[in-house]
C-alpha cells in the first residue's frame, strides 16, 4: 500500500511537471508571436463593441488605412473624402503603433468624424525583425507601418473582401463602386498597372518616374533572373488595392512576401533608393501575372513626385481616386493640386497636425 501511494505521488509530480512545462511553452509562444492588438472601436460615436457583427461583415465597406502620429491629418481627410462620396455604409479599420492610439481616436472623437464606424488596431514592429533593413535614401518608406498591406490575415477582420488605401490618397467617387469590382478568379487582389492610363504617360516620362520591373528589381542578382519576369513587364503600386481575403490566406501571400523581404534583407536584390520603396517589390514579385486589373481612373497616381508637374485639370476632376505618391505631400508644401487634397482636411483638435503653408503676408 506505501509503495502505491509512493508511485502515485510520483505520477502526480511527473503530471504538475508536464503541465508546468506546456503552459511555459504556450506563454512564450504567445509572447513572441508578432501580434496586432485590438482596441475597442466606437460606433456612431456612442456605444463600445469588440468585434463586428455577422451581419455588419455583410453590409458594409471596410476600408485599411493607416495612422501614424506624423500622418494623421492625411488619414482623416482620407476618411472624410470617402464618407463625404458615398451613402454605403463604411466601416474602417485604422491600423496605428501605440504611440498614436489615444490621439487617433481623440482626432476622430473630437472632429465631424465622430460618427463614423471604426476600429483602432495597433500594429507590433516586431514582426518586421529580420525582414527590413535601415535604408537612409527614404527613411520614411521604412515605417513599420508601410508593411501592414502584407499582414492583412494578422488584423483578424471578419470581411470576404477589403479594400486597402495608403494616407496621401482621396476618394473622389463612391467607394463602393471600387470595392464591388469583379477579381478574376484564382486572384487574391486588384492593383491598377502602371502602364494602363494614356493620359498620364507624359508627366510620367516628364518626372522619371518608372513604370516596369527593371526600375524596382535588381536584374544584376542572379535570384531576381530566376524568377523569370521580363524586366519590361508593366508594374503597379500597390497604394490602393482590393483584397480578396479568401485567396489571401489560401495562397499564403503573407508568408510569400516575407519571403521575399528576408532575402532581400540577405542579399539587397532591391533597395528604397532603387525602387522608390522596400514595400512594393515584394509585392510585384508574388502579384506578378496573378492580379485583376484596377480602372485606372481608381488609382490616379505620381501627385507627389514633383513640386510642379500637373496634370490638366479636367483629367484631375474625373479621376475617381487621387495618390499623392512620392515626396510632395499636400500637407506640405511646394506640392501640386493642393486644392483638391485641402478641401476634406480637418483640423487636428489637439493642433499636432498642421498644414505647412507659405506666409500669405509674403
């Protein structure tokens, strides 16, 4: 009978040791696992709710968008424009570091934006270690937050489809035509090419900009030649883009870019100086041959990359959507086509966010 008892107790600490074990285990898979953290999200302005509702997911419009603290000015407008051009229901999803939480949602709570439908989630850069390395031609296109576009299934959204949008663009159009565009099947997005609009090819040419692989892709490096692309293949920007959330997750995108991004990071088959980004490489390189092509008046893009190139004013006013890519920003100044981005600016309540303008007694 002692012997029994003896063995018992011994299975019983073997047991309490195994547990203890596994629970370590799962506590340090959680607090290594980059995450995206939720913060609750106000609809209307009123009550508070953690998570979508099925029949929410089903009726609305949800749109990405990032907030950084230096760029959240940009955002609202971006958001203003969007509801001030449509009568569909729009929920969004602004993705932030911690930093930005609170002026974030005071920015929204305390402006004309309150009632909007939205949710705040919070983006970790630690899922980028290993994956970006300093670059100092564009430091500002290696904010962690240029990198959410390839960790869509990490913000754990509820939504078939959904639409992604970069800060320095406004809508002009009822989103709702955009996100109802028809994807092909098998494809997991919709881009707009960079060849596709006629209209825009002179100031294209006028300001250098690139619009095929070889201006992204180092063809020197022997793992860009293997992939196969004709460096003369068109390219896209991958600013404005609609997801198919499905094909996404069953295609493994997420885990192709960071594929991508660690090799680079290893052997700099591309750089921000080259492609005007780190962002979008990856991303012509697991889109290439395999997205559905955006109308190109959707994605009226290269606003910001001259102080003074323009286009013509009736092109401009038809465009659907407006994409002040490049280092021109609206909210600086000297940039083009200030008019258009400044009529759905909101003033920042806290007077963080302001406009850079020159002296009017000047």
């Amino acid at each position: 009978m002692a012997l029994l008892r003896k063995i018992n107790r011994v299975l019983l600490g073997l047991l309490v040791l195994m547990v203890c074990v596994l629970l370590h285990s799962t506590l340090l898979r959680a607090s290594t696992r980059p995450t995206i953290s939720d913060h609750r999200k106000h609809l209307s302005g009123a009550a508070q709710v953690s998570s979508v509702g099925a029949s929410e997911v089903d009726n609305v419009v949800p749109v990405i968008i990032c907030s950084s603290e230096e760029h959240m000015g940009a955002t609202m407008a971006t958001i203003n424009s969007i509801i001030s051009n449509t009568d569909a229901s729009v929920f969004f999803y602004i993705v932030t570091l911690r930093d930005a939480v609170k002026l974030t949602r005071r920015y929204i709570l305390k402006s004309k934006l309150k009632g909007i439908q939205y949710k705040i989630l919070e983006f970790n850069p630690m899922v980028l270690k290993g994956k970006v390395k300093p670059d100092s031609s564009r430091p500002d296109l290696l904010h962690p937050l240029n990198f959410v576009r390839f960790y869509l299934p990490l913000l754990d959204i509820s939504h078939k489809r959904v639409i992604y949008l970069d800060d320095d663009v406004i809508v002009q159009s009822d989103i709702k035509d955009l996100f109802n565009i028809k994807l092909k099947p098998g494809h997991a997005a919709a881009f707009a090419t960079d060849c596709d609009l006629p209209s825009t090819h002179e100031m294209v040419r006028s300001i250098g900009m690139q619009t095929t692989y070889m201006g992204f892709l180092d063809y020197r490096k022997q793992e860009v030649r293997d992939l196969g692309i004709n460096p003369r293949d068109c390219s896209f920007n991958p600013g404005v883009f609609v997801a198919d959330m499905k094909e996404w997750k069953k295609q493994k995108i997420t885990k192709q870019l960071e594929k991508w991004m660690e090799e680079n990071f290893r052997q700099n088959i591309y750089s921000s100086a080259m492609a005007g980004g780190v962002a979008t490489p990856p991303m012509l390189i697991v889109f290439h041959d395999k997205y559905t092509t955006l109308d190109p008046l959707w994605h009226v893009r290269h606003l910001g990359w001259s102080p003074d190139a323009r286009y013509s004013d009736n092109f401009i006013q038809g465009a659907h959507l407006l994409h002040w890519n490049g280092p021109f920003k609206p909210w600086n100044y000297p940039a083009v086509h200030l008019d258009l981005w400044e009529k759905w600016f909101i003033p920042d309540p806290s007077g963080r966010f302001t406009l850079a303008r020159p002296d009017s007694d000047s």
